[in-house]
C-alpha cells in the first residue's frame, strides 16, 4: 500500500523551504500515519534532493502532519533551474511512500465490508 491510499497531501514552498501536509482521508487511518510517516523516514524518501533537516507537526484535530523540508528547493523556486523541486512535486512524490505490511492490515481490516466504489459512492 502507497501513501495515496489513505492520504492526500497540500504543499507550499517558501525560499529554500518547503512543507508538505498529509491529511488522512479517513479518520480511522491517522493512526497509520501518525506511526509510520516520521520525519526519518520522509527525510530518507527524499534523502536524494533534500540536503536539510525534516520537521515533523502532529495536528490531531485535522487528521494531519506536517512535515518542513528544509534546503529542499535547491535556493529557491525563482533561485533554481531545477523545475521539478517546487513544493507541490515534492508532495506528489510523498504519497509514493510505501507503508509496511502492518499498516495494510490495519487498514484492510478497519474497512466495510461493501468494495471501496461503493462505500464511497
């Protein structure tokens, strides 16, 4: 199971700055990615083209995290000719993470019964 199974991401950037929220989309699945998306594992998702330090927020109420990826935009968006690094693309690659086997049981088995087509139609 990817990150995009369960979650949706929003990011910004800032400078050399970029954050990135994860926002579960149910709230029977915060809890997977409360224990498995840490800031560890996203800085080592992004060990390639982020050269900074990873910040994580925890925001309960909203089902969320947030992560702050420091040095991630090569200077900058208006610094950089690398088009690929804004927040935005760094977002869409979060949700690629892969989530340990533990985690599809737990959301495999926190789902109705009725296929996912219907339970969200």
């Amino acid at each position: 199971m990817r990150l995009h199974d369960i979650a949706y991401a929003r990011a910004g950037d800032k400078g050399n700055i970029s954050d990135i929220s994860l926002v579960a989309y149910r709230a029977a699945d915060y809890p997977i990615l409360r224990e498995y998306v840490t800031a560890e594992r996203v800085r080592a998702h992004f060990a390639d083209v982020v050269p900074g330090r990873v910040e994580r927020y925890v925001l309960p109420q909203l089902f969320a995290l947030k992560f702050v990826l420091h040095g991630a935009l090569d200077g900058g968006v208006t610094r950089t000719v690398n088009l690929d690094a804004h927040g935005k693309a760094l977002g869409s690659c979060l949700l690629e993470l892969d989530l340990p086997d533990l985690a599809v049981v737990h959301h495999r088995s926190s789902q109705p019964s009725e296929s996912r087509a219907q339970w969200h139609s």
